[in-house]
C-alpha cells in the first residue's frame, strides 16, 4: 500500500510504496510506463521466437534428441504455464510491482545461466527457471497496465500499441535468432536477454506506480495438482514418439495426469479458497476468452515450431535463412496490433475477434493445400503474412475482452488465468506438433498435418467468440 507519513513537525514524509520503497511519481505521458511494463513480455517473446530458429543448432552442438530439444522449447512453456495463477495471486497478495521485479530478476538470472550451460540437462533447467520468471512478471505487467490506464476507451489503444511493442520483438526474433546463431553461436541467444532485464529492473522502479496489496489465500494444493497434471501430460506427449505410446512410463505419466486433473477438479468445488477464479467463469466472456487464448496459442506456437524446422529440414535453410524467411509470419503482428487499435473500438472485441481468427483458420487451410518443398517462397511469404495479421488483431481483442470481463477488481487474477491458458495451449501445441512430425516423419508432411490441425483449432476459436462473448465488452 502507498502510504503518505507526516512528521511531527507536520511536513510530510515521502509516501512508501507496498515493497518499502519510496513510491515513484506518475509520470505525465504514458509513454514511458507502456514502454517498460512491455519490456517483461519483450524479453520473453524474443526468447521464445528466437528457440524456434535455433533448434537445429541446439541439436547440433548439444546432441538433443527431439524429445530433448522439446524438453529445451516447453521446459519453458510448463513452467510458465503452472506457476501463472500462482503467480497472480502473488501479485495480488503481496503487490504487483514487487512480484513484476522478482520475476524480472529470476528471468534474467536464467538467461546467464542457459548462456554458460555446459549440456543439455542445465540448459533445460535454465529454461524452467525462465519460465518461472516470466509467470512472475506477466500477470503483473497486466495488472499495472489495467491500474495505470483505467479508462476502457484509453486501455483499447494502450493494448493495441503495447501488443503491436510486444509483436515487433516476435517479429524481429526469428531474424535476431538466426542471425545470432549464425554469427555468435547459440549462447548468444541468452545473453540477449540480460541488458533488456536490467533495464526493466531499473527503469520498473522510477516509473511504475505501486498497486496495493490485497490479502488473498494462495490454495497451494491446487497449483501443485495442476503442476502435476501439466508435467505428466508434458512427458507423455513429447516422450511418446520416442518411448512409443506403450511405454510404460508414457502410460503412467498419462494416467497420472488424468488422475491429477479430476484430483484439482475436485478441489476446486469443495475449496474455500478455489485457484481459478470460478465467480469469473460464470461470465459467458470470460470463459470465452480463455477457450480462444488457448486454441489461439495452441495453433500459433505449435506452427511456429514446426516452421522453424521445416525451413532447415525441409527447404534446406541455415539458421540464418530461416530466420529471415519467418519475418513474413511474425512481422505482421504489430500492423494486425495496430488495425485492432483502429477498428476494436468500433466494431467492438467480438466482430473483431471472429473475423480474424476466422482470417487465421483459412490461412493454414491454404498452406494445407499448396505445401510442398517446391513451393515457391514468395508464394509462402504472401499467404503467411495474411494468416498471421489475423493473429495479430486477434490477441489484443481477447485481452480486451478479458479484461472488461474482469474488472480492475479482479484484474490479477483475470490476466493470470488467460495467460495460464494461453500457455498451456502453447505447451500443449508444441508437444503436440512435435509428435506429429516425429509420427509423420518430418518433412512437409508433417507440417501439412499441423497447419491443419492448426486451421481446426481456430475454427473452434472463432465460434466460441461469436457465440460466447457479449457484444458490450
């Protein structure tokens, strides 16, 4: 809580914020403050884009199976995946900005340590460890966001500007990573990381107002459940191609994560103290938003995935090509962020959403279609840009829906929980895929495959948000 002292003398005393520290002033613009409540998911989105085009080399120089170059990409994702509602009840619990600073720290320190990891095992433990951080840090830079910018008209161009900040690190990171891998080699790829997390620690503490804290249970139970259900699911879709689907510790781990599942589903409607925010769910927007962030994610990391590795394998890339023939995928994003900015506050999140997922789904039906190692690149360039714009629009209107859905109230929580989808659909869109490629072999085959079951996913996205969001929000 920030709190103004008086001295006996009756001058006042400088407020303190939540983590004891002065309370640093408002700025006047708002540039500032998007500017570094966007670096946290900067740092994770380079990284994340970046892991995609250096999986070849990782292979490589470490001597990762498939199975341990999916551990290197969704260590990450699962860890970031099970800690987020946690996290947002941290946020809430003990304040937003200090648990956004120990996420920034933790991330960082984990980059160093993936940059001097000497095999395999310490590399994927680098990268559960940024995983934590980042579960940290993103449910609160949602929650300063909300509370920095309450006004709902306001909030709709922050979100597009801030998604389209975000979008461009996604964009860039394909062309980063492949250039940094081509020229520095693989650590390079971490060590990134480390000026923008200093950064983001000190400019976060001059710039960033304090959110009080609000005394809430954190329901340790039920994050260890889904912690459990999440890590046995995890080993046994990206161990199962490998071990064969038999196996018996894949049909363990699989029997483990339904027991763990229905274990949290029960805890949930006896708690007291239940993790998701099951108030929020009976709100037909909120659910829908979550359904599409998950489907969302799902098709889109799982095919960014793919493409990574259907340009080197497939087409032949190096590193740096792939890099360079994947910015059509993600450089669109900003202009899809800033066509949201424009139009979602006139046509409202629900249009907005249902045409652009629909925009995506039709895309990768098209790739379906026309695949093959022979496609001419500008061809692929030409349909991906248009598939990915769709993307683009689509991700700041389901966090507006999400938000109006939850309120400033229940802004911690709301973002932690559709950030926790978002990313459990990505570990489950990365594990996934990789199986289907390990089933189909690799090649372009395997890539039709997933752009169609990518295309499905949107399908089903598109019609919860037209069915389930209401036009208000």
């Amino acid at each position: 809580m920030i709190t103004e002292n008086t001295a006996p003398d009756g001058t006042a005393r400088p407020a303190v914020a939540d983590d004891g520290l002065p309370a640093p002033r408002t700025p006047s613009r708002s540039g500032p403050q998007l500017l570094v409540l966007a670096l946290g998911f900067v740092m994770a989105s380079l990284d994340t884009g970046i892991m995609n085009v250096a999986a070849g080399e990782l292979r490589a120089r470490l001597g990762l199976t498939m199975s341990g170059l999916t551990w290197v990409v969704d260590g990450y994702v699962l860890a970031f995946a099970a800690l987020l509602l946690l996290a947002g009840s941290l946020a809430k619990r003990f304040g937003a900005r200090r648990i956004y600073l120990i996420g920034l720290a933790v991330f960082t320190g984990a980059s160093l340590l993936g940059a001097v990891a000497p095999n395999g095992a310490v590399l994927v433990a680098a990268r559960f460890t940024q995983g934590v951080g980042a579960a940290l840090f993103m449910p609160s830079s949602l929650s300063l966001l909300m509370h920095a910018f309450p006004e709902p008209a306001r909030r709709a161009k922050i979100l597009g500007i801030w998604s389209a900040i975000v979008s461009t690190s996604v964009g860039l990171a394909p062309t980063l990573g492949g250039l940094l891998v081509g020229t520095l080699g693989w650590r390079s790829i971490f060590l990134v990381n480390l000026p923008i997390g200093v950064a983001g620690l000190l400019l976060t503490r001059r710039v960033i107002a304090a959110v009080p804290p609000r005394g809430t249970a954190l329901g340790g139970s039920g994050h260890a459940l889904g912690l459990l259900a999440l890590g046995s699911l995890s080993y046994a879709l990206i161990e199962g191609p490998g071990k064969g689907w038999s196996a018996p510790l894949v049909l363990g781990a699989g029997a483990v994560a339904v027991l763990s599942a229905a274990g949290f589903l029960l805890r949930e409607r006896a708690a007291r103290t239940p993790v998701l925010p099951v108030a929020l769910f009976a709100d037909s927007s909120f659910s829908a938003a979550n359904v599409v962030g998950f489907l969302f994610n799902f098709a889109f990391y799982g095919v960014l995935f793919v493409l990574g590795l259907f340009l080197q394998t497939a087409r032949g890339a190096s590193p740096v090509a792939a890099g360079l023939q994947m910015l059509p995928a993600v450089l669109v994003l900003p202009f899809g962020n800033l066509l949201y900015a424009r139009i979602g506050p006139r046509i409202g999140n629900r249009t907005a959403l249902t045409a652009s997922l629909a925009l995506s789904a039709a895309g990768y039906v098209l790739l379906s279609l026309i695949l093959s190692p022979h496609l001419p690149y500008g061809v692929l360039a030409v349909v991906l840009a248009l598939t990915h714009i769709g993307g683009g629009v689509s991700s700041p209107a389901m966090t507006g829906v999400l938000m109006a859905a939850a309120g400033r109230e229940h802004a911690d929580i709301g973002s932690a929980t559709l950030n926790a989808n978002r990313q459990i659909g990505s570990l489950v869109g990365i594990a996934g895929m990789g199986a289907v490629l390990a089933v189909a072999g690799g090649g372009y085959r395997g890539a039709t495959y997933a752009f169609v079951l990518a295309a499905g996913a949107l399908a089903v996205a598109a019609v919860a948000a037209r069915l389930g969001i209401r036009t208000r929000v």
